[in-house]
C-alpha cells in the first residue's frame, strides 16, 4: 500500500509501494513522449518502454524511495526516485562509464536519481512540484560529505537542474532515449548547495514528513541545512 507523505499545495505526495510500480512505468513513459516526441507513436513501442521500466524499477525496489504526485482527482501528475546504488545495478550512466563514476571525486556514497516527470497540465506549478520531489531525492545523498548522485536528463531538464542551482556536470553529449536527447550527470555533495539554500523554506516542509523511525537519513535536511549555511562542506 502506498504510504500517505503529505500535502503540498493540492496536491498530496506518497511513497509508492511495489504495487505502484506499472502505473509508475505508464506515467513516466507517457510524460517523455508527451514532452519531447511529436510524432506519433505506435502503442506496442510504448508498452514495450513500459515494461522495461517497470522490471528495471522491480529489480531494484529494495534499494530504493520512489515519490509520486498525485492530483484532487488521485492522477500521477509528478514522480521521482532515489536509488543507493551498491555498484551492481546496471543504468544508464553506469554501463557507460563505469570507470568515471566509481572514481569521480572520490566519492564513496553512490545514489542514482530516476524517473523523474512531472505531468504538462501542471504549467509553472510543474517547477515548483520538480523542487519538492527533488528535496526528497537529494535528502540521504546530503548526509554524506562524500555523496555523489547520478542522474540522466533530456537537454531541456539538464539546463533547467542548472539553472535552479545544481551544479549537474554532463558525462557525455548524451544520446535518444524515451523520446528526447537524454543527458547522463552527476552532482557532489557540494554541488547542491545552492540548490538547498534556495529551497531552505520548502526543506523544513520535507522534512517534517519524514518517519524518524523509518530512515536512516531522516534528520539530513537539518543537518544539510547546518553545514550549508555555516559553509562546512564548501571547501
């Protein structure tokens, strides 16, 4: 059952539960095209993308906290998903460059941020929605000063992440996936401060709705938000 998060605007965020994990696919896979592909597309190529992703996302459950959005009417309009890689799981950015990332500075806690979008019909609350899922991403990667996250993101989204505040460094010119050029990133630690100190005030929002009986990373946003305003991490 997916469990109940809180309520930002009006919208509701949720954890999913592995039930949630097909219509994950159908949401994510639905937005990309929507987004990016004019064309139209064939349903049996879809379902096939759709049934990749969901056996990527079974595969790797247990190590990871996927959010959803979800609207007055209980429609996915927003996703994201936070994944502690333990270097076996194969992505995107992995089977390429396996090498860079296990060595990009020296960082020994590896996540990898996924399935991230956020429905069209949102307008410019869809930005404001995109901060909040990612706070929920980006909160056990804060904990580590030696975090490191991986990501990959069609052009638009690369230059938007940027432009917020992260300091996303692109591994490579990317190349077409699900629709649209699709970027493989990744962020330190430290290049997420500015994002954080942006967000500060929706950040105390986050984290009141965590279970700290739950996480292990449940009080990283106070602790993140210590060390980013005392500079401690910027080194």
């Amino acid at each position: 059952m997916d469990k109940f998060i809180t309520l930002y605007n009006n919208l509701s965020i949720w954890q999913l539960s592995k039930d949630g994990l097909l219509g994950l696919a159908e949401f994510v896979v639905f937005e990309n095209y929507k987004h990016h592909q004019k064309e139209f597309i064939k349903n049996t190529e879809m379902n096939k993308e759709v049934l990749q992703i969901y056996s990527e996302e079974l595969n790797c459950f247990e190590q990871s906290k996927i959010y959803v959005a979800r609207n007055d009417q209980n429609e996915t309009v927003g996703s994201i998903r936070i994944m502690k890689w333990n270097k076996e799981q194969e992505f995107f950015s992995s089977k390429i460059f396996m090498d860079k990332i296990l060595n990009a500075d020296d960082n020994e806690h590896f996540w990898h941020v996924g399935r991230f979008a956020v429905s069209s019909n949102l307008g410019i609350q869809g930005l404001n929605l995109f901060r909040v899922l990612m706070l929920y991403a980006i909160a056990p990667i804060c904990k580590y000063d030696k975090g490191i996250m991986f990501a990959e993101c069609d052009s638009k989204l690369f230059k938007i992440v940027r432009y917020l505040g992260m300091e996303t460094i692109a591994l490579s010119d990317g190349i077409e996936i699900l629709g649209s050029l699709t970027i493989p990133t990744y962020t330190t630690r430290s290049g997420l401060t500015e994002f954080v100190l942006r967000n500060q005030s929706l950040a105390f929002d986050v984290e009141s709705s965590l279970n700290s009986s739950e996480y292990a990373h449940e009080k990283c946003f106070s602790e993140m938000r210590s060390s980013f305003c005392n500079n401690e991490i910027l080194k």
